[in-house]
C-alpha cells in the first residue's frame, strides 16, 4: 500500500462524482479551438455552463444566448441558473442546490420519490456562512452527505479552519466529519468512495462513526483519482501503471477490498511519469452497467484522443479508431456516458455549439437528439443504467435510457 499522506487532505477532497467547473470546460475549448486554430467570425466563442455536482450545460451563439464575460453588443444576457447543480444517490433520492438571484444564498432541496415532490433541508443553510461561496457537496449514498466548508481567512493550514460535515439522513442534520488514519478493509455498501487528489487517494467514509480513512488496499496505480461511474458499476479509478507510466484503470467489485488492473499497453508513457502528468492524459471512463466501459485518452503523440471499449468489465480493451480522431468535430469534454443499450455519446464543438454525438460501438458517431431533455445539450449523472438526472439551469429531466427523457418537478 501507499504511504497514507493526510497533508492538507481537508482542504482537497472536494472533487469526488463531479463534472468539471466552468472554468476547466472553458480553458479546455480554449485550448482545442488553439490546436485547431478556428477562426471565428463575429467574436470569440461564448460559453455559458450551468455549474453542477453532477452534470453540466453549454451554449453558444448557434446553441443559446451567451454569457456577459464574452457577449458580443447585441447578444441577449440569459439570466443566472435558478438550480446551481443537481445529483443523485440512487434512483429515488434527488439533491438540488437552487438559488432565487445570484447573490442568494443556496438552498438544498431533496427528494426522497425520484423528483415528484420536494423538501427543503434548512440545516444545510444555516451551515453556510457566506452566500457567494457553495461549498462542496458530495452525495456518497442515498442518504449519505458530506459537506466542505471554506477554512476562514487567517487560519493556518494546520489550524483546522476548513471543515468537512457529513449527513446521514438526506442533509436534514449534519455532524463534523473526522478525519482518521487508520485503514478500513472496505467502503460501505453502495456508496461512493471520497477522491483526495493528493497524496494517498481512494478513501473511504464511515458514515456510522463518522469518520474518513483510507482504503486498506489501494489500487496499485501512480497519480490515481476517482472516475465518475455509477456506484453499482464498481468503484473505478484511472491512472498510470507505476511500471511503464502508461494510461491505466483498476475496478473493485467488493467495495474496494481488491482491485484490478488494466493497463493500455498500446499507449505511449506519461510525460511526467513521476508527477505533473496532465489529468486529460488519464483514461476518462464512462459506462452505465459496470460491463461495457468506453475509455478517453488525450495527450497522445499523434495529436488526437485514442477510444477504447470494453464488453468485459475492462478485463480487456479494444481501440475503435485506430485510424484517425474519433470524429472530425473537437472535445469540449472527454467525460462522456454511456446509454441502457451500450451505446456511447461524447459532447463535441460543432461550429459555435455544443452537439451530442452517439455509437453503438465507439467507431461511427451520428447525431443525438436528447428527446423531451434540455434545451442544452447536457452530460447527465449517470444514476444507474436505468436512470440518468440532468438539468438546465431551471428545471430538471429524468431519462430511462440516456436517450429519452421528461421533465421532473421543479424544486
């Protein structure tokens, strides 16, 4: 096992089951449209994200008004997201931040019946000391919480001054979540495990003792953090064999009591194999089932992201385009999902908007319609294979199928 480094983890281990921010979608498309050199008439590209826990939203000129930062004189300002972000901790309970003006202090909403009806969770606003800052919600189980609090100006980095809360009945109260460092042998049934970023990653919450420690056993990976995958598709992680320095993911299918490993062979190493890789290096995994699994890779040598699938669990992998980029449109994102049937949708820049493009196999993309979804196009928290949550900013849509979807009660 890794040595277990707790070094400033309080502050870092925010980032578990969550898209990107704004600002990471933003320097990514800035970056692609770079490489690619794309002129673009009448102004720069306009972005407006909804920021989510789970999902996320874009538009441009071609797709939707755009934001104030980069709206052209005659652009149409959209107003703020009344729902800041929306996630899930199985297909009946449903968690929604939602703010009435942007200066407002967030609400957390939660639904215990799959979005038909809502209830407010007072305690968690009273947690909240300043309303510009949402801390970092992370939804681990069903009914299980745990809340970041911003250490308060001043304080050291030893002084405790950042706080961690956890909830174990849907956010209603909430209690200090410590930190330990004894090991445990496996995280709880059907919750997620907490990313640390630094240091010793793949910790677990013991939400009876209210504690957070490490996994005993660690997936034997260097620079390794968290994918985002439905927790009954196995816990996931994706970094770079120690060995060779090459993309690879390992799975546990006993809540983290062992692990297995995968490394992309035909890949070239890390260019920082002892540290500093890029994230976009790492495999970005998705799937619905836990069996057929899609893996991203960026930061290859030929200058185009490499997809592989897996019909086994990942116990074997196969390159579907090995003769060029995957499509002839760039990434704003190499997070992707997968549908009930197996097939996978990447978001993609199309022109001056963001598009959906779908395969049933990873080889040939074709246009997707998210039927009855948002007007945006959207990537949504994959709950399981059956269910996937997604929102726009001010309402929420359920699907059965990652294809297909019907609004929810608005919270």
């Amino acid at each position: 096992m890794h040595d277990l480094d707790f070094h400033g983890l309080v502050d870092e281990i925010g980032d578990a089951a969550r898209q990107p921010e704004f600002a990471t979608v933003r320097q990514r498309t800035d970056r692609l449209r770079s490489r690619r050199r794309r002129a673009m008439a009448g102004g720069v590209l306009g972005v407006t994200a909804v920021l989510t826990l789970g999902g996320y939203a874009i538009t441009g000129p071609g797709g939707g008004p755009v934001g104030p930062a980069e709206a052209s004189p005659s652009a149409v300002v959209e107003a703020p997201a009344r729902i800041r972000s929306a996630t899930a901790g199985d297909a009946d309970h449903f968690y929604a931040l939602v703010a009435d003006c942007e200066s407002c202090k967030p609400r957390l909403m939660a639904s215990e019946d799959g979005g038909r009806t809502w209830q407010q969770r007072p305690a968690y606003s009273a947690l909240l000391e300043e309303p510009d800052i949402i801390p970092n919600l992370d939804v681990l189980g069903p009914r299980i919480l745990t809340l970041g609090l911003p250490a308060k100006l001043g304080r050291s980095e030893n002084d405790s001054g950042a706080k961690r809360k956890i909830s174990t009945d849907g956010g209603a109260t909430w209690r200090d979540l410590q930190v330990s460092r004894t090991p445990v042998a496996a995280a709880p049934a059907g919750t997620h495990l907490v990313d640390c970023i630094t240091g010793t990653c793949g910790l677990a919450v013991d939400p009876a003792a209210g504690t957070l420690a490490p996994l005993a056993a660690q997936p034997a990976l260097a620079q390794y953090v968290m994918a985002h995958t439905p927790v009954g598709a196995g816990l996931w992680v994706k970094g770079l064999d120690p060995a060779t320095g090459r993309p690879a993911v390992a799975v546990s299918r006993d809540r983290g009591q062992t692990w297995t490993v995968a490394v992309f062979t035909m890949e070239s190493p890390a260019p920082s194999p002892d540290g500093g890789t890029p994230r976009s290096y790492l495999p970005d995994i998705a799937t619905a089932d836990g069996r057929t699994v899609y893996a991203i890779i960026e930061g290859t040598d030929d200058g185009y992201a490499h997809l592989y699938r897996s019909t086994d669990g990942g116990a074997t992998w196969q390159r579907t385009n090995p003769d060029g980029p995957p499509s002839g449109l760039p990434f704003v994102t190499t997070q992707s999902f997968v549908t009930t049937d197996g097939a996978h949708v990447m978001l993609l820049l199309e022109g001056d908007t963001v598009v959906a493009r779908i395969s049933p196999d990873g080889r040939t993309y074709a246009p997707l319609a998210m039927a009855g979804g948002p007007a945006k196009v959207a990537a949504p928290t994959v709950i399981d294979k059956n269910h996937y949550l997604s929102h726009d900013g001010q309402a929420l849509y359920l699907s059965t199928d990652g294809r297909n979807w019907r609004g929810l009660t608005t919270p």
